[in-house]
C-alpha cells in the first residue's frame, strides 16, 4: 500500500495545518484581531474567553498576539478570564483582597507581593496534589466517588435520625394532647 495521495486543494490544507501546530517546546498562538476576536491558530477557530480558561486549566502553554501591533498581550486576556470567572457564580477573590492587590501596584513591596501570591498558590496546588494523592491511597483511585457515596450514605443517616426525631415528637405532642385532653374532662366532670 503506498502513501496516501492527495489533490493540490488537499495538500496545502495539509501544510497549514502542519504550519500552525506548534513546534516543540513553542506554545500555541493565539491572535486577537481588532474586532476584539480570538483566533486559535492550531484549531483553526475564532475561540472565546471560556475556550482561553479551557487551555489554561488544560495546563496547555499558549501567548495572545495582539494582530495589529504584535504585542504579547496574554496577560490582559488571563486578567479577562479571571473578571469573567469572578463576576459569574461564587467569588474567589473578597474585594479586600483585589483592594490590597491594587494598593501593592507601583509600592516598594510590588515585586515582593507578586512573588509572594505566586509562590502561595503554587504552595496550595502542591498541597491540593498531594491531598488528592493521599486520598487515592486511602480510598483508592476513586477517591471522590468513595466521598460521594459516603456523603449519601451520611445524608441518609441525618434523615433517619430526623425521622426518628420527629416521630418521637409527634409522639409526645400526641401523648400531651391526651393527657391535656383527659385534664379537660376530668375538671368538667368535677364541675
């Protein structure tokens, strides 16, 4: 069987594929266009903000290229996907903490403070990648379906004991309805 043929149309398709996958060790590029547009150049693809958080958390490397002026503006895109993600759903950062972060800007102590934020979160995913280490030995590979069926299971228990507190309520509450009930017709039969 020989190599695959292919029409001219087909192999320039080829080539620019080749051409925009990234070298070893270079990362991905991403453009934005003037229109505020990103454009994956390996996908092929005009992506969104969401996509840019899917690359990080995929821990693939990439840089944002401004088209126009060529400038490497992948810090300001990250800024952008962190403003989306802490306007939508549940806060990570309390606005003391982005009030302070603004006051350490253009201080004696700004490179310190960068440094330091840097290194603490490096510190907890080490932490958080070692707990998730010690709870596969612990409960095995499944860890967190091990946590869920165990969360169930003591879900299930609190309702029991709910149950069985409410019966034990209702119980009394009935019992001193009757014997409330057996007062009345007693001071009535006396009266």
């Amino acid at each position: 069987m020989g190599e695959p043929k292919f029409d001219s149309a087909q192999e320039t398709t080829i080539d620019q594929t080749k051409q925009n996958q990234p070298r070893e060790g270079q990362p991905r590029v991403v453009k934005k266009y003037p229109n505020r547009r990103l454009y994956d150049t390996v996908e092929s693809r005009y992506i969104t903000l969401a996509d840019i958080r899917r690359l990080v958390m995929d821990k693939i490397d990439f840089i944002v290229i401004d088209k126009k002026s060529q400038d490497d503006i992948t810090r300001s895109i990250l800024l952008q996907v962190i403003a989306e993600q802490e306007h939508a759903g549940e806060p990570l950062m309390s606005q003391d903490f982005l009030s302070q972060v603004i006051r350490s800007y253009g201080g004696a102590m700004q490179c310190l403070v960068g440094s330091y934020l840097e290194q603490s979160l490096k510190l907890l995913s080490g932490q958080q990648q070692q707990m998730r280490e010690h709870m596969r030995g612990v409960f095995g590979s499944d860890a967190y379906d091990s946590i869920a069926v165990l969360t169930q299971q003591n879900i299930e228990r609190w309702r029991s004991v709910q149950d069985d507190i409410f019966r034990v309520m209702s119980g009394a509450a009935a019992a001193a309805r009757k014997d409330q009930r057996a007062e009345e017709t007693e001071t009535d039969s006396r009266s």
